[in-house]
C-alpha cells in the first residue's frame, strides 16, 4: 500500500473511532429567533403597470425603424402575488416577473415578419436596466396582432437569439 493509502486507512480509523465515542449521545439545535412575524394572510395573483419602464420602452420603439414601423406599443406589468390581510395598510406585493404586452398595428404578418419583430423587440427589452424590472425570473413576451394573442418566455427566446435563430424560427417558441 502506498503511503497515501495508509494515510486514508488512519484516517478513517480514528473517524470510526471517533464516531463509536459519540454513540448514543443526542444532540439539541440551538433555537433560531424569527426575524420577522408572520402575519396570515391570502395570497392573490396581482399586477402593477410600471409606467417607467413603459416610457423607456416607447422611446426605444420610436428610435427603432422596424417596430416604429409596425405601430408597436410595449406594456410592461409585474406579475406576482399580494397578501390581501385585512386591516394591513398596503400589504405585501411579492413580484415573481415582469411580462411585457406588445400590441402590433396592421395586419397581415408572416412568421418571418414577426419574427424579425421579435428579435427587436427582445433587443429592446434587454436594454433596459436590471434595477428597473422587477423580479426574480424572466416574464412573458406577449405579441397581439390581427385580433389574435401569441406568447413565449422570454427565458426561452434569449439563448435562441444567441444561438442565430431569426425570422419564423423565432416565432416556433410562441403559444
């Protein structure tokens, strides 16, 4: 046995040692003091518009050719939960995501139409400041057009932008 062997096997002889010496005693943990009360309450899903992020994102869309272009109006809304406790003034709002609403004029839009849409769009959003979504996950890129609604994570169309996905490609990640 080399002589790193023979360290190991003294090693864990004294931790079988050690660990014989400790049998049958019981151990307590220590009491933890809560930090803060709990106060029950009832969880609702919420929303809040956020005004200053929308006013970036309107001066984003009228220094963009292509979205300025399609009419884009960008909303932006956290999305998460409040504790609606009676008699708690304001309560709590707990923001789980932002999700950002954008309404396209015109109709008549091909995949590939949109899709290039969708590459400014996330271009945009990605501008903003970290500190001004709120948040601890990526939100939902909702497109309306034509009298019709289609949704993607934007967790998803990130890394397919990265990866060179365009156009119609892109439009594969939306509902």
């Amino acid at each position: 046995m080399n002589s790193g062997g023979c360290a190991l096997g003294t090693l864990l002889a004294a931790l079988m040692i050690a660990m014989a010496g400790l049998a049958g005693q019981t151990t307590t943990a220590p009491e933890i003091a809560p930090t803060t009360e709990y106060i029950a309450c009832a969880w609702n899903w919420h929303r809040e518009s956020l005004p200053e992020v929308e006013a970036l994102l309107a001066e984003a869309v009228a220094a963009t050719e292509s979205l300025r272009g399609a009419g884009a109006l960008i909303t932006a809304v956290a999305f998460g939960e409040t504790c609606g406790t009676p008699g708690v003034a304001g309560g709590q709002f707990a923001v789980m995501q932002t999700d950002f609403t954008v309404t396209l004029a015109g109709t008549g839009y091909s995949d590939d139409q949109l899709g290039a849409l969708v590459f400014d769009l996330v271009t945009v959003i990605d501008a903003l400041p970290d500190e001004m979504i709120p948040g601890a996950r990526s939100g939902f890129l909702t497109l309306t057009f034509d009298g019709t609604w289609r949704q993607a994570w934007l967790h998803d169309l990130r890394p397919a932008i990265e990866n060179g996905e365009r156009g119609a490609a892109l439009m594969s990640y939306f509902d």
